[in-house]
C-alpha cells in the first residue's frame, strides 16, 4: 500500500525517501 506521506513543507514524500 502506497502512501502519501507530506512532510512539514508539505511536500509529498516517496516510499523510501527521507526529509530533505
């Protein structure tokens, strides 16, 4: 299941990906 995770800038994050 893919989800849609938003950072604290609101940005959409990918599976596997960090905050950057």
């Amino acid at each position: 299941m893919s989800e849609k995770r938003r950072d604290n800038k609101n940005r959409i994050l990918r599976s596997g990906e960090s905050q950057r």
